[in-house]
C-alpha cells in the first residue's frame, strides 16, 4: 500500500479563491482530483485532444470504463456475481428503474420500502407507476430524525425486493446495521455516501448512486446489480434503463457521459492511493466525530439526528433561535464557509463532509463554531 499522503491544509484549500464547501451536491471533489482534470483536460494522454472530444467507443475511453468498474469491484471487494453498470439520470432515474427491473420478479409486482426521508418518499411515488408499493416502516412522525425499528419478517415472500436509503442526506441519519429480508432482495439507494465506508455488497441485490456526493459530476449513476436478478424488466422498459441490456452493452449502449466516467476513475485512483475504502472511513469516522463531538459538547448547538443513527457524511444541527442561525450562516460566509444552510425542510444547518472534504475543512469549520458560540452563547 502506497503511504498516504498528507491532506491538504487550510491554506490550499483557499488557493485559487476557492472555498470551504459544505454543500450537499454537487458536492466538493478531491482538490487532487480536480487539479488532475485541469492538468490534462486539454490533452488527455498526449492523445492531442480532451477526453470529452474522443469517441466513447475508441480504446481509450473504453479502458477507462473498464479501469473505473475494475477499481470499484477491487474498493469494494465486489463478489464475482455483481455486475457494475454506469447509467444516465442519476439516482432519481434509478427510484424508476429499480421497479421497472425487478418489481416482475414475483406475480404480486410488490415491493416493500423504507420511508427515511425525502428521497425515499420520492422513490416510493415514483415507484408506485410500476406496482404496488408498501411503505413498511417510515420516522415521518419523527422528522426523519432516526432510522424506523423494522421487523423485516413481516416483508411478505412475494414482495419482489426491500428498498432502503442507506443514507439520509437531508436529515443526517443513516443506517449502521442493514435489514436482512431472506430471499427478498436487498435495495440501496447509497448516493450520499458511495465508498465513504465499508460495506458489504453481498447483502444487496442493488446499489445504486448518483455521482454527484462522493464520484464526480452530476447525471451519472453507478449501479451495481447481483446477476441473478437481470431479466425481470417489465416489457415497456427503455433499453437505457434496462439492468441487463446496460449490462450486455458494458455501459455503452449509447454515448455515456463520458467526462463523469473519467472523472469517477480519477477519484477512485485517488481513494486506492490513499488506502483504499478502509482509509477512507477512518478519515470520514475522524472529521465526523470532530463535529458530533463539538455539537454534544456544547448547550448552544442542538444535533437534531438521533445519536444512534448520525450519519458519517452530512452532519445536520440547529441554532437557539432564527436571529442566531441566520447570524452563523452570514458569519461562515464571511469565513469562506460555503452552503452549510440546512434542507429547506429542516431547517438549521447542515455541513456535508464527503470523501472529498479534508480533515482541514472541518477544522476550519469546528473553529468558526466555537468561536461563533463564545460570542453569542
Ligand atoms: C442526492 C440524492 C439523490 C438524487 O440524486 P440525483 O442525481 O439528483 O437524482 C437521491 N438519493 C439520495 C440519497 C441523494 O442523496
């Protein structure tokens, strides 16, 4: 293993003018990743052209599909009966196509999901075009503030797969210990926090993220699907969408975006240089518990996600009063602490602590916050 490098500080982060970026996505990237882009955007390989102006099926580009699925299954430690697809339309694409694969799989086209939040809620609706969609367990009357108790015996044989998010970006809350439904397969919706932790894929029969949060740009989606659960897909399903056509077509069905899946191979270089996923989940555990730590130490700030369940990967809290949180956003601003307001629906303030953001960001921000308290507090 290739010692791992020391993180950027403060100072480079600011280089450039740039930022410390909170946002929930898109999201801060690796600033090695993105100084690697800028390098060779231009001419990418000594090729003498861009990588966004080479055909996706030229051997070039086709190596670097092959590169960014080969180093996904090595992070993950994919088993051999998992396929990877990269598809277009994100993860909002995936709440159609995940009914649309495999909701035929059992005469009754049910399927159970887990309401944690807004994009389950916007899975089930959209699902529910497909079939029928059982909500079986939901914390709406408690905000989204934890992960629902869920007795997944009651999952009935013939629902043909479990939905879950497994993290929740506009609440900060995730799940720890998955959901064993038998043979009912296992769904994920990982998009917030892809490769921020370990994870074992064998308890799934899907996963699936949008690029956005912890790859590259936005309107790409990686999918990776247990083999045995292709050739369900309802009849109307566009080729595009459908699980075994991407499969048999290695993600070049039609043009793909080609930049996002050079981009994701970048950043996936960058994680197994550094250490691999492991690496990657010590420093995210690390630059989490710095935060969680301040907000439990303090009177002023209130952690607003269940300790149980707070995810490693958007740190959601609130502020005394209206006056207060206004104050602290205005402040952090000033301080080139950007996009730390919280879901229009929550309110407060959450800080998004992807892969891409270094120990030194959340320094920075812990700083601010200790002052921000000694002032108003
Ligand atoms: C951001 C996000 C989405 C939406 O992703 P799009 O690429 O905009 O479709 C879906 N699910 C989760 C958990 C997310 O964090």
């Amino acid at each position: 293993m290739a010692t791992p490098k020391p993180e950027a500080d403060q100072q480079s982060l600011r280089a450039g003018g740039r930022v410390i970026n909170f946002g929930p996505g898109p999201a801060m990237l690796p600033l090695e990743v993105m100084t690697r882009a800028q390098q060779e955007f231009f001419n990418y390989g000594g090729l003498g052209v861009s990588i966004v102006e080479i055909s996706h099926r030229s051997k070039d580009f086709v190596s670097v599909v092959e590169e960014a699925s080969a180093l996904f299954r090595e992070l993950v430690s994919l088993p051999e009966n998992y396929s990877v697809l990269f598809v277009h339309g994100g993860a909002r694409m995936q709440f159609s196509a995940v009914p649309m694969n495999l909701i035929g799989r059992k005469p009754a086209s049910k399927a159970a999901y887990v309401e944690t939040g807004v994009f389950s809620a916007t899975a089930i609706k959209d699902a529910g075009a497909y079939g029928t969609i059982e909500t079986i367990a939901s914390s709406r009357n408690v905000k989204f503030a934890r992960i629902p108790d869920l007795d997944p015996g009651r999952v009935s044989k013939d629902t043909s797969y479990l939905h879950i998010t497994t993290n929740n970006t506009a609440y900060g809350t995730r799940w720890n210990t998955f959901p064993d439904a038998g043979d009912v397969p296992l769904v994920g919706d990982a998009t917030s926090e892809i490769l921020s932790r370990v994870m074992d894929y064998a308890r799934f029969g899907v996963v699936y993220a949008s690029f956005q949060k912890n790859l590259g740009p936005a309107g790409t989606a990686i999918v990776v699907v247990r083999k045995d659960l292709f050739g369900n897909a309802l009849p109307q399903t566009p080729p595009l969408l459908n699980y075994a056509a991407v499969d048999k077509g290695q993600s070049l069905t039609n043009t793909p975006s080609t930049f996002n899946i050079y981009f994701a191979r970048e950043v996936m270089r960058w994680i197994k240089n550094l250490g691999g996923v492991r690496e990657m989940e010590r420093r995210n555990n690390e630059k989490a518990k710095l935060l969680y730590d301040c907000l439990d130490s303090s009177a002023f700030y209130k952690p607003l996600a269940d300790k149980a369940h707070r995810s490693m990967m958007n740190v959601t809290f609130d502020l005394p009063t209206p006056q207060a949180l206004e104050a602290f956003l205005k402040e952090a601003g000033k301080e080139g602490l950007y996009a730390l307001k919280g879901y229009r629906d929550v309110g407060g303030i959450r800080a998004s602590i992807y892969n891409g953001m270094p120990l030194a960001g959340v320094q920075a921000l812990v700083s601010f916050m200790r002052e921000f308290e000694r002032k108003q507090g």
